[in-house]
C-alpha cells in the first residue's frame, strides 16, 4: 500500500512534532524537508535520513509529494499555503494560526476548492483526555446549561523570546500573546461553549519592547447566552518562570450541574470536575511540554481522510472560528467597542497583504 508522502517547509521547533509522528506510521512518509537554514537542515537530514532542501519550489518540482506542513512564521501561513495549492495541487497541513488577516481565510478556502485539495488544521489540544471528557459531557447535556467560560493564560516571553528572530513580535509575521501563545485556549473555549456572539476587549505591551501585545483580556457573549472572560499575558515575570516552565492556563466551566476546571502546560490535565471526581484523574495526562501528544492522532486522521476519505475532525471551518474571534478581540481594542462576530471585521495591524511570490522566495523556520 502506497503511503501519504509529506514534505515540510520549515523545520523550526514545531517541526519535529510533525516529522516524529510522520516517521512512525507505518502509512505514511517524511519524504523531504525545506528550509533557509543550513544547519536546520543538516539536523534532519542526520535525524531522518531524508532530502532536504533550501527552496521549496525546488523541493516540490524534484519529490513525489502529497501533503505539505506549513511550518513557517505565523505571517507566511497564508502566502506558503495558498502558493503550494496553487502551484502544486498539495494537500496542506498548516500551523496555528491558519491565517492572520481574515481576509485570507476566504482566499485559502477558494484555492482549496479550486485545486480539489484539503486544507487541515492544526489545534493538537482538542485531542487531550480532560477537553474530550468535558465536552462529551456538554455535548451530551450532562453538564446542564453553562453561565460562564473563562480562559486565564499567565506565561512569560522576556526580550530575549522577541531578539531570536526579526519576525518575532511584529503585526505582519507574529501577532501578540493571543497569536501566539493564546490561539489554542480560543479554539477550545469555542470548542466547548460554541460560538462567540460579541466580544470587548483590550490590549497592551506591558514589559517587552515589541510592536504587538504582550497582555490581552476579552469579555464574551456566547450565541448560547453564556458569558466568558479571557487573561493571556506573557508578561508573567521573574524569567525563571520562562525557563522552567512554571507558566500557568486553564480553562474553567461554570454550569448548572458542576464546575470543570482544565489546567496543566497544555489543557492536559482535569484538574477540578465536581459532577463526577473520580473522572478526574482518569481523564488527566502527563505532558513533557506545551506541545502535548496531540500532533500524533491529528495527523493520523490526515492520513485517514486522505486515504480512507474519513472526514478529519478538525474542519478548515474550526481554523476560522478561532481567526475570527481573534480578529474581533483586537477591533474590539482598536475601536473600543463591543465587536459583535457576524460583522467579520478584520483587525487594523494584524497581517499585511501577502507579498508576490517567486521561485526564489524565502522561508523562515517557526
């Protein structure tokens, strides 16, 4: 049986959560590596035995290639995403976030279509137990009707976070905290309470010296007549916290038949659910990092739809809720105004237009 053969463009720190897993399916295949870096692409050529390139063009001209990861700075998604489709009628797996800019959902969504290709997703931390289990039990009613969703992300990303590449902390490439560091918790906050309604917020760059936000808060009207409040910051200090990791988030649901709190490095661990304690445990998980485990059963359902035509449980439409409500957050801010989500407005700052794309167009490791 022929495997999934994927190639990855850009081979930063998030690469090997795509390329380990890849590696270890028996279905399918890391066939080739693209970056601008020499000795990021020595590292996995040595580490995986496969071709590796300093041009994409190059690489998808040359190799037998069904999926592409977009693994690039958080401006370039769109650009590389819509440029392989385009170009080369791939498959894509791409990064969080999907896409700054809203405007250039619409634009990867028509070359998908136009191309017959798929583009997935990538929110790893709706695979974990403790967010499973809790959204069985909304699902299923068990939890009763919810009054209140708040996210509280406390991390610390000091200067020297920002000074490793140019890209970082800037409006076109990066995005703030809630780009960056936040995006997962609003995917998820929506995965459990369902979509936002409205939406008030500020923003402010507290202690580092960057363009974008390093603190955020948001009050939320949920379509289902909740309410919600969202805290990410990266201005958590002294820097210890930075480097061991003593970083707090969580995900906390108030509803009529009990409080559920989802906590630990990456909403891994149930760590308060009154309706039912013992599940509490049984549903938690050690993680190592805040990257999780989830990398490995998302791209297995890459895998699946594309040879099984299995739907993959991460829909392109879940990648623009999370857009959506992040570009509503910071209109919010830059109005000073209640920004309700059926207007999709677009953030003023986040995101520039894509530039022309050539052969000889560059890639930045994430």
């Amino acid at each position: 049986m022929t495997p999934v053969r994927f190639a990855i463009i850009g081979c930063g720190r998030i690469a090997n959560f795509h390329a380990d897993p890849i590696t270890k399916m028996s279905d399918a295949e890391l066939t080739a590596v693209c970056d601008l870096l020499p000795e990021r692409r020595q590292e996995f050529q040595e580490k995986y035995g496969v071709p590796v390139y300093s041009n994409y063009h190059t690489m998808l001209q040359q190799e037998n290639i069904d999926v592409v990861c977009i693994l690039t700075p958080n401006g370039m998604h769109p650009s590389h995403a819509i440029d392989v489709i385009n170009r080369y009628s791939k498959h894509v797996v791409v990064e969080k976030p999907l896409a700054l800019a809203w405007d250039d959902l619409e634009r990867m969504k028509i070359a998908a279509d136009n191309a017959g290709v798929k583009i997935f997703p990538i929110y790893q931390n709706r695979y974990n137990k403790a967010v499973r289990k809790v959204r069985a039990d909304l699902m299923s009613g068990k939890l009763g009707k919810v009054a209140l969703g708040t996210v509280r992300q406390r991390w610390c990303r000091p200067q020297r976070y920002y000074n490793l590449s140019s890209w970082r902390g800037t409006w076109a490439m990066d995005g703030g905290t809630l780009v960056t560091q936040g995006i997962h918790f609003l995917d998820l906050l929506q995965y459990l309470l369902g979509d936002v309604k409205s939406v008030v917020a500020n923003i402010a760059t507290q202690l580092v010296d960057v363009e974008v936000e390093d603190t955020a808060v948001a009050i939320l009207k949920f379509e289902s007549g909740a309410l919600g409040a969202i805290e990410v910051t990266t201005a958590a200090r002294p820097d210890i916290v930075y480097e061991e990791q003593l970083e707090e988030a969580s995900i906390s649901i108030l509803s009529e038949h009990g409080m559920s709190v989802i906590t630990g490095i990456a909403a891994n661990v149930l760590s308060m659910y009154t309706s039912d304690p013992e599940a509490a445990e049984l549903h938690s998980e050690d993680f190592s990092h805040a990257y999780g485990t989830g990398h490995i059963p998302l791209l297995k359902d890459v895998v699946a739809e594309i040879k099984e035509g299995i739907p993959h449980p991460i829909s392109f439409e879940d990648g623009v809720s999370a857009i959506r409500l992040l570009n509503a957050i910071y209109r919010s801010a830059e109005d000073n105004r209640e920004v309700y989500l059926q207007e999709e407005v677009t953030s003023r700052k986040l995101g520039q237009p894509d530039q022309d794309l050539s052969d000889e167009y560059t890639v930045l490791p994430e």
